[in-house]
C-alpha cells in the first residue's frame, strides 16, 4: 500500500451541512415553530374576545400560519444561500495527503500537518467520512480524491485510526 493519499479540495456545502448537523443536531422544537405556534394563540385568543366569527377567525388564522410559515421558509432560504456563498468564497484551493502520521494539507502558500491524535472519533454519512473532535470536523468524500482506489485507501487509513 502506498503512504502517501492525495485529495484536493473540499466537501460540499451540502455534503458540510450534513456533518454539521450529525455533529451537532437540531432542537427537537424549531424556534419558528415555537413563534408560529404562540402567534396563532394570542391572534386567536383577541379573536375570541372580539367576538370574531368562527369561520372568518379561523380564516384568518389559516393565513397568518400560512403567511409566518412562508416568511420563515423565505429567512431560511435566504440564510442558507448566503452561507452557501461565504462557504464558497472561504474554501481557498487546497490539496493535501493522508498519510500515517497525520494529514498534510496545502492552502495557497500555507503547509500545514495535522496530527491524526487532534481528533478523537469518525462519523460517516452519506458517502462522506469525517474526522471530528468536539464541534469541529474535517471531512473527505469520494470526489476529492483522484481514483475509487485512493478514496477506499484513504477511508480504510481513516477508519483504521480511530475504531
């Protein structure tokens, strides 16, 4: 087997957020859904002391649920094209290699190796294997590497380090 593993750049934004949200998952309750639901009550509760109808305050309610739930769906999107653009512009162009003392990676002019002992388990999710310790990971998918050999080498090294 040879030493050195070569991989040139970076995971996804798709393929990031996954191992983000593995690392770390979301609240049970999305705070949006805890806003929406506490609007639609208090809206509700002055319908029912202004003696609204039923069916016009029940109207109503549909669309404020209707109308917060596409805001927020719009805030989202919004939050996440932006991250997906600043996550791009980051991503300065980088290569590197697995080896058997650590990783070695090249950023614009920066060397830099990474120990393997910095991190202290793997994750591994849709094709994408990941390095983690505490809330921080680097991650390695098939399409950084040149060859389906060096990518089934590169995840055997990784898997061998941390069991």
């Amino acid at each position: 087997m040879e030493k050195k593993i070569r991989f040139k750049g970076y995971l996804t934004f798709e393929d990031s957020l996954k191992v983000q949200q593995a690392i770390k998952p979301g609240r049970l309750v999305p705070p949006a859904a805890v806003v929406t639901v506490l609007t639609v009550g208090a809206v509700a509760l002055v319908f029912w002391k202004m003696g609204i109808s039923m069916p016009m305050a029940a109207l109503m309610l549909v669309f404020l649920g209707g109308f917060m739930a596409g805001g927020f769906w719009l805030m989202n999107n919004s939050a996440r094209k932006t991250q997906a653009r600043l996550y791009r512009k980051a991503c300065i162009k980088r290569r590197g290699t697995l080896e058997a003392n650590g990783i070695r990676v090249k950023k614009g002019q920066t060397r830099k190796t990474i120990p393997w002992e910095l991190f202290d388990h793997t994750i591994e999710i849709d094709g994408i294997i990941a390095i983690v310790k505490g809330g921080e990971s680097l991650g390695f998918a098939r399409y950084m590497f040149p060859s389906d050999d060096a990518w089934s080498r590169a995840r055997s090294l990784i898997k061998d380090r941390y069991p």
